[in-house]
C-alpha cells in the first residue's frame, strides 16, 4: 500500500528511500539516483 515499485520490480518504502538506506546488488552506489529517477 505505502510501498513504491521501482523498475527493477523490488517492493521499496518510501521512508527507506527518504534515508537512502537502500541497499541492492542491483542499484549498486547510485542507489539514491536511480531511486529519485524511478520515483
């Protein structure tokens, strides 16, 4: 409900997004980056 899909289809909260506590092999570093853009 409160949870944001980013386009690499992982469930990620908006209060974790808002801290940059996010951490997937993924996004690697530019975490906080891809996040803003997807969001």
């Amino acid at each position: 409900m409160d949870n944001r899909q980013n386009r690499q289809g992982l469930l990620v909260s908006p209060r974790l997004v808002q801290k940059g506590e996010i951490r997937t092999p993924g996004l690697k570093r530019s975490s906080r980056l891809d996040l803003q853009k997807c969001c």
